[in-house]
C-alpha cells in the first residue's frame, strides 16, 4: 500500500501561527472599506445598524461594496479562528516532542511569541465581527472594554512568560547564536506586544467612560513601549549579522516584519489620540496626525524596498513560493502585504483627506485607495497560494486503496 507524503504543516513550527495571523489581517482590511467609505455619526467605527443603514440608502455600488467587504471578513475571521485552533492543538502535541526541546536551545526559540501574536489578533477580530454582524452592540460595549483589558493583559503576560523563557536561558546561559542571527526574526516578540498594546488601546479611543479610557491608554503605552525597545535591539544585531553573513535564504521575509509592526503602531497611536483628545484635554490636530502617518507609511516604503532588494536577488520567491522548497517563514510575507494596505487607508482618511489635503471619493482618492486594494488583494492571493502549498494535498500524492 502507497502512503500520502506529507504536507509541509504537518512539520509544524510555531510560524504556522502567522498563517492564522495574515488570516485575521485580511478581515481586518476588508473593515477598512466599511470604516472609511461609510459614515458612521457619532462612533469611531461603523457598527452593525450604521452598515445596514448606509445598504438600505445606497446605491447598487455601495451595497455591492458592503456585501464583498462583510463577506470578506466573514471567510477571513472563519479562516483566521479556523487556523488558530489548528495551531494551539498542533503547538500543544509539539511541545511534547524531542524536535521542541531541540527547537528550544536555538535562536529560534523566541519564536513561539508568534502564539500570543495570534492570540491578540483574533481578539482583534472578534471585534470585528462583533461590530459588523452583531445588532445593538455599541449598547453595551462599555461593559464589554474591561473584559477585553482582562484577555489581552492575560495575553500579555502569557507573552512575558514566553520571551522570560528565551531571555532567561540566553542572558543566563548563554547559547544565542549571533552568526545565525542573519535575520529580523527577534523583532517578532516586539511584534506580538504590539498587537497587545493596540488591542488595549481600542478602550482609549471608544470608551465614553474617562476611567477606562484612561487605563487604556496607561496599559497600551506600556506594551508600545515594550515593543519599540525590542524592535531596536533585535533590529541592530540582525543587521550587525547580516553585514557579515548575509540574510538567511529562508528567514528572508522577516526583513519586513517593521512593515506590519508599523501599522500596528501606527493604530495605537491614533486611537492614543483620539482617546486623549475626548477626556483629557489634549487637541488632536489634523497635521500632526498627517505627520505621524505619514513618517510610519514612509519607514513602511522603505523596509519593503530594502526586504524586496534582499529577497530579489535571493530569488526566495522561486525557491519558496513556486519552487519546489516550502517554508513556514513564508507566511511572514503576508502581514507587511496586509500591513501596508491598511496603513494606506489611515493614511489617506485620517491623514490627507482630514488635513483637506485631499478631496473625498475624489480621483486622486481612488487612486490612492487603489495602491492599498492591490496590497489586500495580493495578499489573498498569497494567502491562497500558501494554503494550498502547505496544508493543501501535495501534487504527488496517491490515492490510498479503501481496505
């Protein structure tokens, strides 16, 4: 009897969690449509009765524009919630196996953060899919925020554990391997307190309540933070090592992993804003919103460039995505893909169209959001691709005889 050869995932490595993580990035930017095209009076984000009013008043384009971004983020949140399991029960059986306690002496071990990564991120979509398909929900949110404090703060500190774990063992014992160190692969844990920190800091800017903005806004500064220092330490050794060794072949597309974190940032940092500018005095100038925006999409360009020079002359793209070799890392393509899209959006409505440098739904508008629906759309694309390649049956299996 002929067996199956196995798929790539079922090799795991705690990088499948990225494939959960692009997932949930996918719904998120389809919610972009709904947050920035359709109006959403006296709320910071559109909710269920605003999204049927604006398809009960629009036109056969608005509510084709409706029925795609809510189908979109109903397959992406499935798929994102669907992987999430997979993993947690994968990562589990793992753990048990002598591949993981190989796996945790190396480098490589600070990449189990892509848990509590994932974890935070389809809290994220939850909400999401909360706002969008859930009548009546703006009326009790309130009670809602602290519920969401208590998860991700326990996500946090399960983060803490995980990083404790890595940073104990090399500051203690040593071990870390600088030479292989030829990557951005330390920036992940930075990446993972980040999606922390902007989950924290959605009680800054939606809460009418003063006191649970504020521990919002206290709690989402911490992990923002936490996430800048370990975004610098783990960027200067990774560019130390690469100087002498060159980028790892593989581990090549966390040399955009600042692409996403960015965004991440970049949403804290307006919902900071805002939450200050409601209860506590501050003014939340149009300009200065530009201005940060616009240096976060800036750095945004420039790591793509650098990653995209690295990864061209690697040919990483005939090798991983078309080749005959496959890579968990390759999941890390998709979160800059998802992350620059959806900087793009905040950066045109918050940014240009706010500061009345630009002219709603205008041509220069739609040309703009076009740059960031070819973003979306290839990162579905990819996701798609990656999906099948990894978890898909491979091409030359044979069918098993029934006994």
């Amino acid at each position: 009897m002929s067996h199956n050869p196995a798929r790539p995932a079922d090799t795991y490595s705690p990088l499948y969690f990225l494939a959960s993580l692009g997932a949930g990035g996918l719904a998120v930017s389809f919610f972009m449509w709904l947050m920035h095209w359709l109006p959403h009076p006296g709320k910071t984000v559109p909710v269920f009765e605003d999204i049927t009013a604006a398809f009960a008043s629009g036109t056969v384009v608005t509510q084709g524009m409706i029925v795609l971004a809510m189908a979109g983020i109903a397959v992406f949140a499935f798929l994102n919630l669907k992987l999430l399991v997979w993993n947690l029960r994968s990562f589990a059986a793992w753990t048990k196996t002598d591949a993981y306690a190989k796996f945790a002496k190396t480098n490589a071990q600070s990449q189990v953060m892509a848990l509590p990564l994932a974890l935070a991120m389809s809290i994220n979509v939850m909400f999401v899919l909360g706002m969008v398909f859930v009548p009546g929900l703006w009326s009790v949110v309130e009670y809602l925020f602290p519920l969401a404090v208590i998860a991700f703060l326990a996500i946090g500190a399960y983060g803490f554990k995980l990083y404790g774990g890595f940073l104990g063992r090399v500051l203690t014992e040593g071990g870390f391997n600088c030479a292989a160190n030829n990557n951005f692969g330390q920036i992940l844990p930075a990446f993972a307190f980040a999606m922390v920190g902007v989950g924290l800091a959605a009680p800054a800017a939606m809460s009418t309540l003063p006191a649970v903005a504020g521990l919002g806004l206290v709690l989402s500064t911490f992990f923002l933070m936490t996430a800048g220092l370990i975004a610098v330490v783990a960027m200067v050794l990774g560019l130390r090592s690469m100087m002498e060794h060159g980028a790892n072949p593989e581990t090549a597309p966390t040399l955009s992993i600042i692409v996403p974190l960015l965004a991440v940032l970049g949403i804290l940092g307006l919902r900071q804003s805002h939450g200050l500018s409601a209860h506590f005095g501050s003014s939340e100038m149009a300009g200065e919103t530009l201005a940060m925006l616009t240096k976060f999409l800036s750095v945004q360009i420039l790591f793509l460039l650098f990653a995209g020079l690295v990864l061209v002359r690697q040919g990483y793209a005939q090798r991983f995505i078309f080749g005959a070799e496959n890579s968990p890392g390759s999941y890390a393509l998709v979160c800059p893909g998802v992350g620059f899209a959806v900087l793009t959006h905040f950066w045109l409505n918050k940014g240009l169209v706010d500061a009345g440098l630009m002219v709603k739904f205008s041509a220069g508008y739609w040309a703009i959001t076009a740059v960031a629906l070819a973003s979306q759309f290839a990162m579905i694309w990819l996701v798609w691709h990656l999906n099948r390649r990894h978890f898909g049956t491979p091409k030359n299996a044979e069918a098993v005889p029934a006994e």
